[in-house]
C-alpha cells in the first residue's frame, strides 16, 4: 500500500506535533531551553487540532492513531525527559526515573492503541506537554525546583499506567 494514499489532511497535524516534539530535543540540546519547552506546549496544539480535524472531515482510521501515538510518544514522553536532563545532567537515578517516565508512556499508549473505550485509561501522555512547560516556568524562578522533577516522572509514570478512567476533554 502506498503511504500517501495512506494519508489525510489529519496527518498533517500529526507530523506537525512530531517535528514540534524533535525540534524541542534538539533546542534543548543546544541549551535553548525555553524554546525547547514552548515547542512541547505548541506540540499539545497539534495533537490536539489532529484529532478535531479527523474528526470533522471524517478521517479518523487505525493509521492516523497510530503515528499519532507515535508522535506522542517523542513529543510528551522522550522530549520532556530529555529537556530534564539537558537542564541539569541529572545522574544515574534522575536517568532511571526518566527512563520509567518515558516507558510508561509507551505502554499507556500502546493500551490506547488496542483499546476500544470512549474515554481513557490512565492520564494521557498529552498532559505532559502543557505540565512540564509550566515546571519549566517554574525552574526560570526556582531553579531548584529542578529536584522535583524525578517525583513528577515517577507520579505521571504511574498515572499513565494506571486503570483510572478519564473522560475526553478535547
């Protein structure tokens, strides 16, 4: 099958979160660091604009929410963890809290996949793109607030693998 006939107008959105998602890790590793968060927050904007429009144009298929998935995955679970450790080179522990953080992302959304509910199980990993922009905010006045970060990767790590049922809101 051909990957453009493949793909919707939906889509566009859809690599528009994921590029948003890569930029953030690559700003973020050349140190600039508040655009590295506001592209995790512009991410959310797409995410959220990819699933309205294929909604509206009727174009929602097991293919959009499958790189969709994916372009969650870079954008609110590898970028932040990446922007965590790019601000202050956290060592071994802070690596493995990250490291869990990201995996349950793959698993939430890997059960998002294979699901069929109208809701969601577990916080969706989009929170993460308008959660660690504000921290980052924080981190601006608060610099030490950068030690709190591990607790947040472990909480959200959790609430993303958990059965809690949580309706749309977008």
């Amino acid at each position: 099958m051909k990957i453009l006939s493949l793909l919707k107008i939906a889509d566009i959105f859809t690599v528009g979160n994921l590029c948003c998602g890569i930029l953030s890790i690559l700003l973020a590793i050349d140190g600039l660091y508040d655009l590295s968060a506001l592209l995790l927050f512009l991410a959310v904007v797409f995410d959220v604009l990819d699933g309205k429009i294929a909604g509206l144009l009727h174009q929602k298929n097991l293919f959009g929410k499958q790189i969709d998935s994916m372009s969650d995955l870079v954008s609110f679970g590898v970028a932040p963890a990446l922007l965590f450790y790019a601000l202050g080179s956290p060592g071994v522990l802070g690596i493995a809290v990250a490291l869990f953080f990201v995996a349950c992302g793959m698993l939430r959304l890997a059960r998002y996949n294979v699901s069929e509910g109208a809701g969601f199980e577990g916080v969706p990993i989009t929170v993460n793109g308008v959660l660690f922009p504000i921290l980052f905010l924080l981190f601006g006045s608060f610099p030490q607030s950068l030690n709190y970060w591990p607790l947040v990767f472990l909480i959200q790590g959790f609430l993303m693998i958990s059965t809690f049922k949580i309706a749309r809101i977008f």
